[in-house]
C-alpha cells in the first residue's frame, strides 16, 4: 500500500510540475510596467486593430493594417518605409510570386556601425480568418518590445525592425527584404515571432545553425520558457517554413518564437483577439523584450560557435552545455547504474535473466504504447491532415486527455505483467489483436502491420517467468543507456532527452541498491525523482502531441518515464491492487476515447470548416460548384447540388494535384479569357496573367528552358531530382505550377526556349466574392465558418503553343 501511495504521489508530482511548465501567465489587472517592461494591454490594443477582420496580402483590409502600423511605427519614432516589389520564392516544381509591401524601419544605436538586431514578424493574415494570433500578436509585440527599448535608454546598436507582408502566401516578404533591401546585409542577429495557433507559452523552437553562443543568452534571459535543441534539430529537417527560413538561408542567425496552443484556431475565423489567449500574448513579449534587450544593449553579438545541447528544466532555469557534455552525463548514468548492480547483487536480488525480461518489457512498452496510440488516432475515425483533423483540435483537451489515460494505464499495466507467468501468449494476442484493429479502422497501412507483428513477437519473447524488480530495473536502464550512447554519437543534440531522466533514474537505482531496498526513506527519494522528471516528460508529452499529429511518436516518452515510475509501479504483496490504477486509466482511456469518436464537435465556438468555390472553365464553357478536402460536410454537398448536378470525384486542375468533390453547375458568361498565350517576335514565350490577387498557373515545358522571368525579374528553373537550379530539357516533359499572391496586378512571365517545343498551360484565376448570376449560397449555421478562399468564384481555362 505504501508503494501506491508513493506511485499517487509521484504522478500527481509530475501532473502538477507539467502543468506549471506549460501554463501561461495570468494579464488581470497588469499595471503599467517600470523601467520598460513590457505591457500586455498595449500589445492587445495593437492586435485589436490589425485582427479587426481577414487581411491577406493584396488586399484593400491588408492595405488599411499597412498604413495603421506606419502610423504606430513613426509614432516610436522609427521613421519607417514601405518597400515595394516582387517576392519570389522557388520551391522546386513550384514557383510562389506576388507584389508585396513590407514596412521598415530603425531604432538608431549608440553605435550605427554595428551589426544591427533585427525583430521580424508578418502582418498579413491568410482569407477569411482575422489573424489575431497569426500573426498580429507578432507585429504588436514587436511595437511594444521597440516601446519597452526605448524606456531602457538607447540601445547599443540599430535595432532594425521587419513587418513582412505576404508570408502566409508562401515567404514572399521576406524573400523580397533578404532579396533586396539595403539593411539586410547590416544584419547581424534576427528574433522572428510566429504562431501556430491561438494559445500557450512561446516556443522558442529555432536558432539556425551554430548557436552555442547564442544559447547561453538566451538561458540567461529567458523567462518561463519552452526551448530545447530537441525542438531545433526537428525543426530543421521539417518541411514546415516561417519568415526565419529566409533569414536563416541568408546567414542570419537568431531566434524564432511561436505558440502553438489552441490550434483550432490557426488559419481560422475564430482567431479572433476575443479568443487569443493573453497570457500567450505576455508570454511572447516578455520571452522577446528580455533577449532583445541582452542583444540590443550588448557590446557584441555572439558569434557563430558549435551548437549547443539544452532543455528548458522548471522555471526559468535552461540547462545549456557544448555537445560533448552528453558523454559526461552518459559517463554519470553508467556510474550510477553499475554502483546499483554491484549493490543490488549483494542483496541476492538481481539477476542477470530479469535483466533481459525487463529490457525485453521496455521494448514493449515503445511497440505497444505506440500500436496502442497509433490505434486510438485510428479509432477516432477522423482523418489526417490539417482539415481533416479539426474535429479533434474542436476537443483538443479531451482528446490530449483520452492519449494520456490511455498511454499511462499501459506505463503502469506492464510491471505487473512483468511479474506474473504465463503472460506471453496473452501479449501477443493483444499485439496482432492490435494490429488487425488499426487495419479494420484504418484500412491496410504496413506501419499498423509491422507494430502488430513487432509487438507480439516481442510480447512473446519477453513475458515468460516472472521477474524480480532489480533486475528488470536493471533492463529498463541499460536500454536507456544504450539508447542515450547511440544518440550521444550520431545525434548528440538529442541525446538530453534520453539521458537526462537516464541520470534521475540510474540515482534512484543507486539509492535504493536497484530497487531491492525500498524502505520509507528510499522510497520517498525514488518518487521525488519520479515526479521531478515525469514533471519535465509531461511538458515533451504535451508540445509533441501538440506540434505532431502522430500519437504513436508519444510512446517514447512513456519509455522514458518507465525508467522512473516502474519501481513504484511494482506489484507488492497486492498484485490486484496494484493493477487496479492501470485498469481504471485504461478503462478512462476507451470512455473518452468513444466520447471522441461518436460525439460532435461541432459548436460556435468550434464551427465545422468549409470550403466551397464557384469554378467556370473559360475554354470549355462548364461550370462546377467545388469542395475540396477528402470529407464533404452536410452544408458544402447541399451548396454543390443546387443546381441539381451530382457530386462526384474529379481532378481539377490547377487548384490541386488531387481530386475535389465537383458538381456541375450554372454556366455563366466569363468574356475573353484571362489568360493569354503568346510567341513574341524575338522567338520568347509570353504569358500574360489579369490583375487579381490570386492566381494559378500550371506550365506543361516540353523544350529546354533554362529560366524564366517574371515581370523582369530572372527566375531559375530548379530541377528536383538534380537539387539545384538546371535547364528544362525536352526530356523532362516537366510540369512547373505558378502561384500569383498579392497586389492585385497584371503579371508578365517571359520563357526563353533555346529549341523547338511545346508549352501547355492550365490556369486558374481567383475572385473572392460568389458570381452574382449564381444560385446564391445558403447561410451557414453558427456552427458552420468558411476557410481560406472559400465562396470565392474561380474562371479556369487553358491554351498551349507550339513553335
């Protein structure tokens, strides 16, 4: 009974260490802060005024949010300037291009001479939704941060500030200021603040590369943070961009923020300043005034240095150190490891078979929490994908809730496998068992496969006589320690996240002589190391399952918690008892989870998302009413069969590589095309697109091309499988898709072919009202929004030329 009041204990501990690590902070009755802190209502003032309403990039909205912060920006005295040109971004078979309006201006230093601070954020929105936290909270912080600066004195160096236009159309802004404008090459440091969401602390989730000296700074200032080179080095090699992506293949290190909390309302209607959390907005601007202020006031900005390995801990408290620090930690948790077994043998207790049994149980543990996670998502019956997945993001809590109960019952249900016979069979059952129901609910997926098949082989190899608790600690923790060097010598950046609870654990195994002398006080040590590190893996638990929608990745840290919680969760002289707190969370889990999966999510608050166009193909004369997305919700099929036409699956090029839900429609007269398709007299190619804030193009090339250029400006054609820029030969036959985001003007692009060939072109031109002589669309309910372009009428068409 002790040993379940001292489990109780230790994961009440760490319930309570990981909220207080991912809680924001309160903004009631915030004075004006002294000595140039910053101020959460002026920030929220500021956002009240740029998220009034939807303001993408180009449009009249965005126009009028430009010139309110001219205004602020020249009221702090920056003498600000609106840069003016063509953003172009070059993503392989993609090229995204727009005529975009940044804002500059300077906060002069003590010295001009020196590399200046910069802090960057964009202001325009994506359609249809107001932006508040995405990202208006970046532009406002930013002003109050430049207010705050200034109450401190006159900083050290210029600090340079960068309101982007046009980032969510693809980067464009930035790559326009990093293109072009003379003070990027002044640039010595950047701070970008981005959001992902509408709530929660600030990330700080990206430096660029060589940041060991950067780190220490921002360990320093940080306050109440969340950052650790986990987050950095997966951000890296993630698909995912901000404005910083820019800045950084510039060579402008610095630091990124963004929260992610309340992600239902990224991108959406509701992210609105009425629902933007304002502990968030604080959050963000104190994290950004206290390393803007070490970097803006310092003599020297840190230079580059090899990238350091850090974690936030509790508080405000980083842990920081250089790469080769991980072997020293390793060489502490192999100390302690091997003081436990010296001791632990001594007590007649350990043996070398339960050693194997309890490696073979944490293996489990990884295959099993992840089938049995990775089953749960499945189960939900909603699918992958930033639509699809917003029936879960409605119920982020209880969803998070239902992964927690679920992966927490199975922490604490093995032990008392481990210490039974005859388990093996049973195990294995349940892992193919486990398998075939992830393919009834999922369909056939060869990952559902290999964890059913993994997960009963080694059920079966693992489970067989019962084993002693040092011994099977001792397994538990030498897969650690094996784990933790092989991360040490290829991933050293990652390695902490191993090694560190390797170090709270290999401790209590050492106090306790590997768990074979559990008395009260050893005992009470045990769970206070259980709960301190359960405490910092509940933080990772909760920003992963945030950040990635893959539950099955959440295994790892239940793993890792099994270094800590397992001697506590060891049946004692009431193995049913002791069964019976991972039971009722198992029990928890499938409750919530037939809450998830049969419930509606749909309120005001939480609105089903739907997205419907008007699209009429000038060449043919068709007409359809279009859904995209791989589930039709009960408003969009009826606004598509209003007209009395059957929805179908079809291609539609080139709003989408993939296939839409169509129906045809009520033609409409659309007059000339939009587009034209003409060979000029010196043999160029000219494509000539309308004045419209968005536009598509899709280039079928059959002739060599080395580039092309639009509106004036040359623009390689970069060949994916060559990963770089190369010519486009006849070989290639290759399709090259245009986006065209912006100021609404006429756009020129000019190929110059070097032989005879073909060119096809496919286009899709944006209007975002409904065509007037269509069948008006239906009202929506309040639990139904529009998202991004939807109820825009779309005039599609093609033309191709040969010479």
């Amino acid at each position: 009974m002790g040993r379940m009041i001292a489990l109780a204990t230790a994961l009440a501990g760490a319930l309570l260490l990981g909220w207080l690590g991912t809680k924001t902070p309160t903004t009631e009755g915030a004075p004006v802060p002294a000595g140039g802190g910053f101020h959460t209502p002026f920030a929220m003032t500021d956002i009240q005024q740029i998220a009034a309403r939807p303001h993408p990039a180009g449009s009249v909205a965005n126009a009028s949010v430009r010139d309110y912060l001219m205004r602020r920006m020249s009221s702090l005295g920056l003498q600000p300037a609106i840069q003016t040109g063509l953003g172009v971004r070059n993503e392989s078979a993609w090229i995204l291009a727009g005529q975009m309006e940044n804002i500059v201006g300077v906060l002069p230093g003590r010295d001009r001479s020196l590399p200046a601070l910069a802090l960057m954020a964009h202001y325009d929105s994506v359609p249809a939704s107001p932006g508040a936290a995405d990202d208006a909270t970046g532009a406002a912080v930013i002003l109050d941060v430049i207010r705050a600066l200034k109450a401190k004195g006159t900083p050290a160096r210029d600090v340079v500030v960068i309101l982007t236009d046009g980032e969510e159309a693809g980067l464009l802004g930035a790559e326009l200021f990093f293109a072009e404008h003379p003070l990027r090459k002044r640039i010595g440091l950047l701070i970008n603040l981005e959001s992902r969401g509408g709530g929660g602390r600030a990330n700080m989730f990206q430096t660029g590369p060589g940041n060991g000296a950067l780190i220490p700074i921002f360990a320093k200032t940080a306050v109440s943070p969340i950052s650790n080179s986990l987050a950095v080095f997966l951000y890296e090699t993630m698909p995912n961009d901000t404005d910083f992506t820019v800045s950084n293949a510039a060579g402008v290190r610095g630091l990124n923020y963004a929260f992610i909390g309340r992600q239902f309302d990224y991108h959406s209607p509701t992210s609105t300043p009425a629902n933007l959390d304002r502990g968030s907005v604080r959050h963000m601007g104190e994290q950004t005034l206290a390393a803007a202020s070490a970097l803006a006031f310092a003599d020297t900005l840190p230079s580059a240095a090899p990238d350091a390995v850090y974690s936030q801990t509790f508080g405000d408290q980083v842990l920081a150190y250089p790469a080769w620090g991980g072997w020293i930690a390793l060489l502490v948790a192999a100390g302690l490891i091997g003081l436990a077994f010296v001791r632990g043998r001594r007590s007649g207790e350990l043996r070398l078979s339960d050693a194997a049994r309890g490696a073979g149980a944490a293996l489990f543990l990884l295959l099993a929490g992840a089938l049995l996670l990775h089953l749960a998502r499945l189960a939900t019956g909603v699918g992958f994908g930033f639509i699809e997945q917003r029936p879960l993001l409605a119920r982020w809590g209880l969803w998070e809730l239902t992964l927690a109960a679920l992966g927490l019952g199975l922490l604490l249900l093995i032990p008392g496998l481990l210490a039974r016979e005859r388990t093996r069979l049973w195990l294995a059952g349940a892992g193919l068992t486990g398998g075939l129901l992830c393919l009834a609910f999922g369909g056939w997926d060869p990952v559902s496969v290999g964890l059913g098949l993994a997960t009963a082989a080694v059920g079966y190899g693992a489970f067989g006589k019962p084993a002693a608790l040092p011994g099977a600690w001792l397994g538990v923790l030498l897969t650690g320690l094996a784990a933790g060097l092989a991360l040490q010598a290829f991933l050293p950046a990652v390695a902490f996240l191993v090694v560190w609870p390797l170090v709270l654990a290999s401790l209590g195994a050492a106090v306790s002589l590997m768990g074979s002398q559990m008395d009260r006080s050893r005992t009470a040590a045990v769970t206070l190391l259980a709960a301190f590190g359960g405490g910092w893996l509940a933080v990772f638990f909760h920003v992963v399952s945030q950040g990635l929608d893959q539950p099955m990745i959440l295994a790892l840290f239940l793993w890792l918690g099994a270094f800590l919680v397992w001697p506590l969760a060891w049946p004692g002289r009431f193995p049913r008892l002791a069964r019976l707190p991972a039971v009722s969370l198992l029990a928890l889990g499938l409750a919530l989870l037939a809450v998830v999966r049969f419930g509606d999510p749909w309120t005001a608050r939480h609105p089903e998302a739907t997205v419907v166009l008007h699209v009429q193909d000038a060449t043919t004369g068709k007409a359809w009413r279009v859904a995209p997305g791989r589930t039709l919700p009960d408003w969009s099929r009826a606004v598509l069969t209003a007209d009395g036409g059957e929805v179908t699956r079809q291609a539609m090029p080139p709003l989408g590589r993939g296939e839409v839900w169509a129906a045809p429609a009520k033609a409409l007269p659309v007059g000339a095309p939009p587009v034209t398709l003409t060979r000029l007299a010196d043999g160029r190619i000219e494509v000539g697109l309308p004045a419209a804030r968005v536009s598509l193009l899709t280039l079928t090339l059959d002739s060599t091309i080395p580039r092309l250029e639009i509106d004036g400006r040359p623009v390689a054609l970069a060949d994916p499988t060559a990963g770089a820029a190369s010519p486009v030969t006849p070989s290639d036959s290759r399709e090259l898709t245009l986006r065209f985001v912006g100021r609404p003007v006429p756009h020129r692009i000019i190929l110059t072919p070097t032989g005879p060939g073909r060119i096809n072109v496919r286009y899709g031109v944006f209007d975002e009202r409904w065509p007037a002589g269509a069948t008006p669309l239906p009202a929506r309910p309040v639990a139904v929004m529009p998202l991004d372009l939807s109820d825009s009428s779309v005039v599609t068409g093609s033309a191709s030329l040969t010479w």
